[in-house]
C-alpha cells in the first residue's frame, strides 16, 4: 500500500514534539534558588506546613521553637479574635517577580516581588483577580538561600517567621 504523501512528516513532528516534553520536563524539575524562593513564599503565604521543607537547618534547629508552627498557631489565634476561621489568613502570591542579586555554589540572594490577596476561597481568589475586588498587599522581599545537601532552602531573616 502506497505511503500519503507528508504522513512521515507528520510521524517527525510528532516525534520530535514527543522529545521536546521529556526535555522539557527534566529542565522544570531542575532545582534553583529561585525556584527555592518561590516555593517557600507561595507556601509562607498560604501558611502551608509545608514552608518547613525549605527552610534551612538553621532556623529549623531549635528543639524549643517550631517557628513554622508558631506562624500558624500566631495567625490562628488572630483569626479566631476576629471571628473567622485560620483559612481566611491564608494568602496567595501572584504576579511574581524575582531578580538574583548574588548567587554561588552554596549561596544565593533573591529579590522577590508579587501581590498578595486574600484567599479564603478559590473561587473568590479568581473572582477577585478579574474583577480587582479585596485588598492586595505588594510583597518585596530578600531572600538568603543556602545549598544545603543539594537543594536551595531560605536562610536568615524571613519576615514574620523569625520575628519572633
């Protein structure tokens, strides 16, 4: 049976795309201080446990101070003298911007700017982007970052989680 004329074309194409994805994927997964910085402020904002992971054994040392876990409990407590539930504090960070001021092998300095808004539903989180509805809040911070056994995590001082 005789080939459609441009049918292996199509095959490359479809190959080479196939390519692209797995290329693609591996360079996402790449682990960078930016990437580092992002992370643990989208999760600082959310006040997701899960900022613990990217800070660095300094600040995660003390045996008597959880500092993650005082953030939480702190904002807990103040929702709950405003009558509202812990997940009307939580934040979300858009329009994120970073600039690496100094980096080396075991060091980096991010900036980091965005937008904060309050995120109590995500719905209402999309609802209130379109329309500009809520009050948002411009983050500009510096973020120290060591390399600690081959991942970047936030070292130093880390707003009000070490203001403590």
């Amino acid at each position: 049976m005789a080939e459609k004329p441009g049918s292996s074309a199509w095959a490359m194409v479809f190959v080479i795309a196939m390519f692209l994805q797995v290329v693609f994927a591996f360079a996402d997964g790449v682990e960078t201080p930016t990437r580092a910085a992002v992370e643990f402020s989208k999760a600082y904002y959310r006040l997701d446990p899960a900022m613990a992971n990217r800070l660095c054994e300094d600040l995660r040392s003390d045996e008597e101070i959880d500092l993650v876990e005082q953030l939480i409990h702190r904002n807990t407590e103040e929702a709950r003298k405003r009558g509202f539930q812990m997940s009307w504090m939580k934040r979300k960070l858009y329009h994120i911007e970073t600039t690496t001021i100094s980096r080396d092998e075991n060091m980096a300095t991010i900036h980091l700017t965005g937008v904060v808004r309050m995120e109590i539903n995500p719905v209402f989180a999309w609802v209130a982007s379109i329309f500009s509805l809520g009050d948002t809040h411009d983050v500009d911070h510096v973020l120290e970052l060591v390399n600690e056994n081959g991942r970047w995590k936030v070292c130093g001082s880390v707003g009000r989680l070490t203001s403590i």
